[in-house]
C-alpha cells in the first residue's frame, strides 16, 4: 500500500515521503480500515517537528519516531481481527487509530489496523471527510466543555473559534443551549454564524475582554493572554480553560510546551470540590458515540476547507497552519 513515513523529525517537507510500505494484518481485537479520508489537527505537525520535546517521551519515539502520521480517519472496513465483534465486513466508520493526538497513529496510508473500541459507525448523512475531521479535535472539545458531566451555561465565549477545534466546541455548546460568543479574524466570521454562533467578533477590531460582558465559561483556543486577564469577564463560579498554541518563544516551550499550565490547571480543579466531582475522562466509545449523534442530528456539521492527496501532506500541513477556513482533509 501507499503510505506517509516520517523519517525522522524536522521540518514537513525534509522528513516525509510517500512509500510503498506491506499492508496491516489486523491483531485479534482491531479491524483493518480502508481509509478515505484523514484529517490533520495541530498536534500532527507537533509530532512531526518534534518538539516540544517532551511529546517525544509520551509514546512516539525519543530518536526516531514511528513511521506514519496521521490519528484521525473514517473508511470502511476491509477485514476484522478474529476477536473483534463490533463491526463487519462493509461497515463505514470513522474514529482515532491511536490511543493519544500525540502520536504517529499511521492514518496518512490508504489502509490502517485500528482497534474497534476507537471507531464508531459512520453517519450515512455526512461524508468521510467531515467524519475524519472529528475525532481528536472533538475529544478536546468535548472533554475541555466538560466530558459528559459538564454543567449547563449560558454564555460561552471562544477565542480561537475558528481553527480545528474550536467550530466542534461552538456546536457542542449550541446543542447545549448556551449562547456562544465566537472571537476569530474577519475571514472566518461568516463560518462561525453559519454553525450558529451567536455573536461574533473580530479580534482585529475589538478586544472581546473589554466589551463588558461576562461568561459562564471561556474557552481560550488561542492563548496568547494571561488566566488572571479573563477574571473580570466570567460570570461568578465562571470557568476560564486555556487550549494553549504552545508558541516556541523560549527554551521552556520548545521543551514541555504548555504541558505545565495544563498541570497547574488540573491541580486547581482537584482542589475544588464541585469541579472534582464533575471531573471525569470518559472513554473513547462513549464520545465517539456522543458525536455519531451529533453528527446524525444535523447538531454537529464539520467545514472542510480543502482536500490533498497523499503526496501533498507538506502542503496541507501549511494549509492548516495558514489559518484557512476550513479543515485540511487527505483522502488517500
């Protein structure tokens, strides 16, 4: 089969090429996907850089790193594994081919062995493309929002709302209820409205912490402020999460990027009783099958900015870190 492999770590266009590399034989508990369509997300082009460094001591690799990129995918299955019970022959699925984003998970390849707890079935309503553009953006949208015990709001406020994750936890908190303020550059402002945000705002024109409006909950894709900055605009018992674009400005961040604010920020939650008790990773099936819902009601509706073909990850990859509108999609 045709495949992406990454030969080492450095820059997009000296590490990768497509090769022809032996198909997957799937283990007892996966199935073997013929993939149609992969997507990218930030923590790709992390992997495939190599840094922050430490992403390399949390499974990839330290020297070399394993050979294909790529986590997100949605195909349809080819063969299954002799213990693996929860799809057949035919099925269309989309879903993660790796247990972390942080990892070269091997979906840039026309075939993946992918174990059956990471897939769910495929909504007839929604192409491939818009399935492989869930699955690890939607896990930390979802997972950021609150996983499955998250509180009822109000008022959201993203920042950052237009990139890779940020239209996923704008639809999950409409199919909430909330009414959600989306903060991005003029470009993206009609994608936003159209998956219903609220109110939209561009940051080139307007600081959205000085608008006077306070929210039950900030979302801060971007991340580019300060925590104690967002205090004046969250309502009381106000949450304020920072998703964090590591910016490589110093020594620390291209070592541990923002994995230390996000330690910080897990030991404050520990420390407060009610957001303990809401605390909860939930498990892969169980969101894969929040967004088969999602997506089978019309409540969840991916963008797809445009489509590559194998040979042209390089260019998807800037596509994506351009800020265009719209997810990269490669369909091998």
């Amino acid at each position: 089969m045709k495949a992406v492999i990454q030969s080492k770590y450095g820059p997009v266009e000296e590490v990768l090429s497509v090769q022809d590399v032996a198909k997957p034989v799937p283990k007892d508990n996966e199935v073997l996907v013929r993939i149609r369509a992969a997507s990218l997300h930030p923590d790709v082009w992390h992997v495939v850089v190599g840094y922050p460094f430490v992403l390399r001591l949390m499974g990839n690799g330290v020297r070399k790193p394993r050979p294909i990129p790529g986590t997100d995918i949605a195909g349809v299955v080819e063969s299954v594994g002799s213990a693996a019970t929860q799809f057949k022959v035919g099925d269309e699925v989309f879903g993660e081919c790796a247990p972390h984003g942080w990892v070269n998970g091997g979906a840039y390849a026309e075939y993946a062995a992918v174990r059956q707890e990471y897939l769910a079935l495929k909504p007839k309503n929604v192409s491939f493309e818009q399935a492989a553009a869930v699955p690890t953006a939607g896990m930390i949208a979802f997972n950021t929002l609150g996983g499955l015990l998250r509180p009822k709001r109000q008022t959201v406020l993203i920042n950052g709302a237009g990139g890779c994750m940020g239209p996923i936890a704008l639809q999950i908190a409409k199919a909430d209820g909330a009414h959600v303020t989306a903060v991005d550059c003029a470009e993206k402002l009609p994608m936003l409205r159209s998956l219903g945000a609220d109110h939209v705002i561009d940051y080139e024109k307007e600081d959205y912490l000085q608008s006077g409006r306070r929210y039950d909950f900030i979302l801060d894709v971007a991340a580019f402020r300060q925590p104690d900055e967002y205090r004046h605009a969250l309502t009381p018992g106000g949450d304020y999460i920072p998703i964090g674009h590591a910016h490589y400005n110093d020594r620390v961040r291209r070592v541990f990027g923002d994995i230390p604010r996000f330690a910080l920020l897990l030991v404050k939650v520990m420390l407060d009783p009610d957001k303990r008790k809401r605390f909860k990773i939930p498990k892969k099936p169980e969101v894969m099958e929040v967004f088969r819902d999602l997506l089978a009601t019309g409540k969840l509706t991916p963008v797809i900015g445009k489509t590559f073909a194998l040979r042209d990850v390089a260019a998807a990859m800037r596509f994506m870190q351009e800020g265009n509108v719209g997810r990269a999609i490669i369909t091998p």
